[in-house]
C-alpha cells in the first residue's frame, strides 16, 4: 500500500513512533539485510522493499560498456581531426 510505504518511511526518517527506539538506532555490527529482517515485523512494507533494493547486485558491468563505446568514438586519431576534415 502507497500510504503504508509513506508512513512508515516517514517514520523512518524522523525516527518517531515504532522507529523512536534506541536500541534500532545504535551501531550496526550486521549487515543491513539482517537489521532490516529484525524489524520486519513493525515494519513490513518499508522493510520489503529496502531488502529488494539492497539485494540488488553492484556491478559496474553498464559502465565497462560504456567507456568501451567511447573509446570507439575518442580515439587519438578522431582527436586531431580539424573541422574540415570532419565535414568530409
């Protein structure tokens, strides 16, 4: 639910109500997919969608694709070229 999300990611912001806890805000020594496992239960919808985008896999897999574009594009040669060698 859109309002449910809303609320409890206000909550969590402002750390008041069910997030106003101290116990949740001290030093994390597990990963954030744990923390976010225990409070689950307050706090379904929040915790539904921070543990989707946390398993999200980091990969630089886009980026290696696009340097490699532009390394067809920039090259040393396409550098020196002046305009009319350009517009032929």
């Amino acid at each position: 639910n859109e309002n449910q999300i809303l609320e409890e990611f206000a909550e969590y912001v402002e750390k008041i109500n069910r997030f106003s806890a101290s116990y949740l805000w001290s030093p994390i020594k597990e990963k954030l997919c744990n923390w976010w496992n225990l409070v689950k239960a307050r706090y379904p919808v929040l915790s539904d969608m921070a543990l989707k985008l946390l398993s999200i896999p980091v990969t630089s897999a886009a980026s290696e694709r696009n340097w490699s574009a532009f390394s067809f594009i920039h090259t040393k040669l396409r550098n020196h070229l002046l305009n009319p060698q350009v517009e032929k």
